[in-house]
C-alpha cells in the first residue's frame, strides 16, 4: 500500500537552554478502504535530532492505530520543471531567421532612400530668342506619382516585415532562455533539504465507522 503523506502544523514550541521542543499535528482521515501501514510526515527542519522524535496516535474511536515504528530520512526536494533544452538546429533555424527578417528591412530602408531621392525633371531652357518648350508636365507627374505610390508600398510592406521580426526576435529569446534553464538545472542545495518522518501503523480489532 502507498505510504500517505500528512500535512503538519505547529502546535506548541517550549524553549530551553540548549534545544526546543516542538510539538507538530498532522491529521489522518481513516476509512475501511483506508488503513494505510505507513505514513509520511515530511518538511521536517534538517536540524531535528532523529532520536527526539516522539510520536502519539490520538482518535475518538476504539480502534486506534498505534505508531509502532519510525524512522527518519532525508527529503529532497523535486527538481524544478524545466523545458526540455531545444536542438542546435532549431536555435540555428530561428537565429538565421531573425537576420533574414534584418537584411529585408535593410533592403526596404535603401530602396525608400533611393526613391526619395528622385528628382522631377525641371521644365527645360530654351533657345534665346524662341519660345521656351512646352513643359513635360505629364512625365513630371507620373515620375511623382510613381515615387510617392512606391514609398507607400515599401513602406506598408516594412511595417509588416517589423512585426514578423518581433515575433522572430521573441521566439528566439524564447528558445535561448529554454537552453539556459536546462543547462543551468541545479541539484538541491543544503538549505533546501528536509527532514522526513515515516510512521509504521498498525491496527487492533475492526475498524468501525
């Protein structure tokens, strides 16, 4: 039968001049299906002296467990749940990712830069003494035209490129601080150990409800 596990609290504490006694209270529901043989009392200070530790069973039926054994242990505490540390080729695929989502936006920024940088075409000199030509007016518009609806474009498509990135960028930090977690994955530490009582129960007569 699986060992039940009891949740203890402090009940009283008496202070003396070397030492403390510590009177804790754990309780235990029992049941026909229930009589478990042993019972575990865990989080204990590491400090308990293991002889000290006494041990009364008090119930209000007839049939009261008598504690007939105990023993003390060390509890480790459970690792902490990590993410398992993502594959090599995964951080490589989200690294190569992020750049290519950088040199996109590098590409929209200069051909912004260059379009901006057209000029129209001013009206031209004519010869002295003639008429001046007509002005091109229709290429001059169109040359605008063309800029201006360019930029809009370049400019609607690196606003979008901007959020994939991000997105990009949160993923891989995302994968990097998994691999960080699972690297730096300790054991337990001497402070974070416990003491444990483990309580062998056993039963006189017929358990009555």
């Amino acid at each position: 039968m699986a060992i039940a596990q009891l949740t203890s609290r402090i009940d009283a504490v008496k202070i003396y001049a070397a030492g403390s006694t510590v009177t804790r209270i754990a309780e235990l529901r029992l049941t026909p299906d229930t009589l478990p043989e042993q019972v575990e009392i865990p989080g204990l200070p590491l400090a308990l002296d293991d002889t000290s530790v006494r041990v009364r069973v008090e119930c209000d039926r007839d049939n009261i467990p008598i504690a007939s054994d105990i023993r003390i242990g060390l509890a480790v505490p459970p690792p902490s749940e990590t993410p398992n540390s993502p594959a090599d080729e995964e951080l490589r695929a989200a690294k190569a990712e992020v750049q290519r989502l950088e040199d996109i936006i590098a590409l929209i920024n200069n051909e912004i830069a260059v379009l901006s940088g057209l000029e129209v075409p001013n009206r031209p000199d004519g010869e002295t003494g003639k008429a001046p030509p007509p002005s091109p007016i229709s290429a001059r518009l169109a040359i605008a035209n063309f800029s201006d609806e360019q930029i809009r474009l370049r400019m609607q498509e690196k606003r979008e490129t901007l959020e994939t990135l991000r997105q990009a960028q949160e993923h891989l930090a995302d994968l990097q601080e998994k691999q960080k977690l699972a690297s730096t994955a300790k054991d337990a530490r001497p402070n974070e150990l416990r003491k444990t009582a483990i309580v062998s129960l056993s039963y006189e007569g017929e358990f009555n409800t």
